[in-house]
C-alpha cells in the first residue's frame, strides 16, 4: 500500500512507547480499529480510567471500546 503519513507514523510510535505495546505488522487504522491500544493508552495516561476493556475479538466489542475511548 501508500507510505504512511509522517502523522500517523509519528502518532503510532508515541502509542508504542507509551502502551508499551506494538502494532506489530497492522497499520495504523487497523492497529486501533479493536479499540484496545486506544483504551490502554489512556489507561497508561490516567490508571484506571477505562475499568473494563473488551478483548473479544468480535465488531461490537470493537465498538465497546471506542465508545468507552471517546
């Protein structure tokens, strides 16, 4: 596919470094469209803040969390 944008570059390692987690071969969308890098980002910016996050690999478990992340 298109490079990634420099943004999204530079958003997806501020993510890594600061989740502690890596995308691994997904690319940025992708990488947050389960919503749980998002959530674990604003856990590991405020602990706590997400109580619970759902791992289910199903649509509606993705969309649990990006409700719960917006």
């Amino acid at each position: 596919g298109p490079p990634p944008q420099p943004a999204f570059s530079e958003a997806q390692k501020w993510i890594e470094q600061v989740t502690g987690r890596s995308f691994g071969d997904k690319d940025f969308r992708t990488g947050l469209e389960n919503g749980i890098l998002l959530c674990e980002l604003l856990n590991a910016i405020k602990p706590g803040l997400v109580k619970k996050i759902n791992r289910l690999p199903t649509p509606i478990a993705g969309l649990d969390n990006i409700i719960l992340f917006l």
